[in-house]
C-alpha cells in the first residue's frame, strides 16, 4: 500500500500564463502543498469561497480584473455572505517591482510581495513563513470548567462529548480560551480571528459566537458570555 499524502497547506495559485501556473503547480505538489489552478479572477474568487484554502498567490495582471481588486473583494467580505475568509493570507507575485507597486499591494492588504522572476525556494520559504505568522501557537490543552480545548489536535469536548467546530468558530475559541474570563472587545476578536483592521465587521463575530456557543451547550448556551456593549469573554459554566 502506498503511503498516504500528507498536505502541508491548500493555495490557491492565481496565475494567467499557463506556463507559469503549470511550474508553479507542479513545484508545490512536489513540496506537498495542495493547489487549486486559477487563470482567472473569477476562478480565484470561487476557490476561495468554495474550497478553504489556506493561502493564495495572487497574480496582478488577470484577464478579467486587476488583482488588488482580488484583494480588496476578500479582504472587505465579511465572512458571511460572500463566504470568503477576509484574513486569508496571501502573497503577491507580480513583474512589477517598482517601490510604489510595491507598497500599493502591502496596503491593499497582501501579507507579502514577491517580484517576478524569483527563485522557488524563495516562494516556497516566504509561503512557510507567511502560514507560521498565521497559525494560532500551539500549546497544550486547555480546561475551562467542563470545555476542553486542545489545539495541537483541534478537538474540543465538553463533559467528554466531542463538539465539532467551523474552521472560524474554533479560532474564536482558541482566542476565547487564552485568556479565560477575560472580557476581549469585539475590535481584538474581529482582528485576532479574521484579521479586520476596523470594527465595523460586529455581525460576523455575533453570528459565529452564536453558534460557538449552540454547540458547546445546546440546553443552557454556557461557556461564551456576550458582556453588552464591549465584546464576549470565555466562562466555567
């Protein structure tokens, strides 16, 4: 029996030359990454609603739109109703290497800048360092009351019932949990989970704390505690 594939992330590759987009793939299967091929915009906003990747390199000149207003469409969804994620990391790989470009793309939101032609190793070392910015620290479990939260292996159980979590709602907890009975300001969760700049995203986080909270305790909806008019804290029960 062949071993099983293990991937270490799934991206999104938005590339028009087929040239490219094909080496591009073809180099990060074989460091074993996942890859969904996008030649267009279009294609690379369906992946990121569809599929969850876990980060995007992102072409700037597309056939059917400019590439930082790929950005911007994902960076300003709220989570919800476009069902992108507004934190997905990504990385620009653009031939234009001017300053200015340079410093349009970091403020449009891209977590990195690589300018064309570029070493793969030097992609495949900026993907890792991008993804380990991203990744909650992983620590061991933690108790609060009957919750048990174990990041290492993302499982959550109250009372010994596993309960199963969106890839958000259990970001949220992990937040939740770091600090236990600390009352977070909805502006640090919508930063610390989804990575919003300004506070006005509040329905997103409502809604996911809503259904954290249903599915940790169905009956009596304890553990996430909405303190009115500040944000939520993580209770004992």
């Amino acid at each position: 029996m062949l071993p099983a594939r293990q991937e270490i992330a799934r991206l999104v590759i938005c590339e028009d030359d087929p040239l490219t987009l094909e080496l591009l793939c073809d180099h990060l299967l074989a460091d074993r990454y996942g890859v969904l091929p996008a030649p267009t915009a279009s294609d690379a906003l369906r992946h990121c609603r569809f599929n969850q990747p876990d980060l995007m390199l992102l072409d700037l000149s597309l056939p059917d739109a400019f590439g930082l207003d790929v950005l911007r469409e994902i960076r300003e969804a709220d989570g919800i109703e476009k069902r992108f994620d507004p934190g997905l990391p990504v990385i620009v790989l653009s031939g234009r290497g001017d300053h200015t470009d340079r410093i349009r793309g970091l403020e449009a939101g891209a977590d990195d800048y690589l300018v064309k032609p570029f070493v793969h190793g030097e992609l495949r070392a900026r993907i890792a360092a991008v993804l380990r910015r991203r990744e909650p620290r992983r620590e061991g479990p933690s108790r609060i009351g009957e919750l048990v939260v174990d990041p290492a292996r993302r499982r959550v159980n109250v009372g010994g019932r596993e309960v199963r979590l969106a890839k958000k709602e259990f970001t949220l907890l992990l937040v939740l949990a770091g600090d236990p009975t600390r009352v977070f300001s909805k502006q640090e969760l919508l930063q610390a989970a989804w990575g919003f700049r300004s506070p006005n995203q509040t329905r997103t986080l409502d809604s996911h704390a809503s259904r954290l909270r249903r599915k940790l305790d169905p009956e009596h909806g304890r553990f996430v505690q909405n303190v009115w008019g500040v944000g939520y804290r993580l209770v004992d029960g």
